[in-house]
C-alpha cells in the first residue's frame, strides 16, 4: 500500500524482519523510500511532514511486529530516525540550491515568497521532530512511544543533520544577499514574483538532480 508516495508495506516487512546487524541495511531503506517520495511532490514543508510522518508509522509498525525476540526495538528506531534526517539534509540543499539560484537572477530574500521558503528552511529540523513525535503517538506507534522517547532525547541532544545543513545554508544565502545588494542585482516586483511561484517545483527538480549525482552511473536514470 502507497501513501504519500511511500511503500508501507515494504517499510513494514524490512522492519518486521530485521536482526540486530541490519542496522544500516534500514537506515538506508528508510534514507531511500523518504526521498523517493520527496521527490515526487513539491518540496513544500507541509509535504516533507507527511512523507515524515508516513514512513515514521509505517517503521513503527514494522518494529512494533518485529518476529525477532531479542531484537533492540530502540535500535531499529533510531536507524529509521537516521534515516529520515538523512533525507532531509538533501532536502534542504535542495532548498538552498533552488533559493541561490532565484538569488543569482536578483530575487530579493525580503519578497514574501522568499521569506517562507527561508523560515521553511529554518524549520525543517524542529518539523522532523515534531513529526515524528506526532506520528510515534499513533497507530502502531503507540505501543513504542518510550522507545520512540529514548530515540528523539538522544538525537535531540546533538546536532543533527537536518539543522546543521539548515543553519549552513541560511548563511550562505544571506552571504549571497549581501554580494548581491553591493552588485545592484535586483529584478523588478513582478519578475520576482513570477520566479518565486515556481519555487517549489524548481526546488523538486533540484532534489532530484542531488539524488541523480550521487548514485553510481548504472544507477542513474534514463
């Protein structure tokens, strides 16, 4: 069964059959399926929640029916927490990517526009937790909600991917800005504006291009 564009039931039976070393095995998995389905929709905050919240559910119950009796359920769930922070990094050089290059063609950061996708950014690190707290509290989740618990303390404790990226990328389009204020690179409201409703699709194409380079020249596609 697919729902927002992630196949549960295959998140489910890795999960459900998973051993204690087949811990990257998942990670990977879950890194995988998320940004699979990250690339299919606009790369918008309220679409990168569901695909979170989709694939926390969906590993929740793989690990909630785990045939494995001595299995660290907690494990399981932290590879799975890796997993979707992995994505996210990638989504957010997806962001940063698409808003550099509004910024090269003299898109003001100050346009209403661009600010949300900058907040967006911004979020993204504080969304993968809350998500996945949300997500973990429901369904299957429930019955893993203390494991679940142990897992977001621990991450919460160091820096994750997610936010490293997001604090490295607003610094570099605010650096960008700047160039671009002492350059004279402005565009006109309406030019501006016409650029910034295609954001989310160009920041799509852009994610979809980082996974494309990063796989081996067999792999890639078309």
């Amino acid at each position: 069964m697919f729902k927002h564009g992630i196949d549960q039931e295959a998140l489910i039976a890795k999960f459900a059959q998973a051993g204690a070393r087949q811990g990257d095995t998942l990670r990977e998995a879950v890194h995988r399926a998320t940004l699979q389905a990250l690339q299919g929709r606009a790369l918008t905050l309220t679409h990168i929640k569901q695909v979170l919240g989709t694939v926390t559910q969906a590993t929740s119950a793989g690990a909630a029916a785990n045939t494995l009796g001595k299995v660290d359920v907690e494990a399981l769930l932290a590879k799975a927490f890796d997993g979707m922070d992995a994505a996210l990094v990638q989504a957010v050089q997806a962001n940063r990517k698409a808003l550099q290059q509004l910024v090269d063609q003299g898109v003001s950061l100050r346009e209403t526009q661009a600010k949300k996708a900058l907040a967006d950014i911004e979020k993204m690190e504080d969304a993968l937790f809350a998500t996945v707290r949300k997500s973990a509290a429901t369904g299957a989740g429930a019955v893993l909600q203390e494991p679940w618990s142990r897992v977001l303390g621990a991450a919460q404790g160091h820096a994750t991917g997610t936010g490293a990226a997001a604090t490295a990328a607003l610094e570099q389009l605010l650096s960008s800005t700047q160039e671009g204020l002492r350059t004279s690179r402005a565009l006109g409201l309406q030019a501006s504006k016409a650029l910034l409703d295609s954001y989310s699709a160009l920041a799509s194409g852009v994610l979809i291009g980082l996974c494309d380079a990063l796989q081996p020249p067999k792999a890639r596609k078309g």
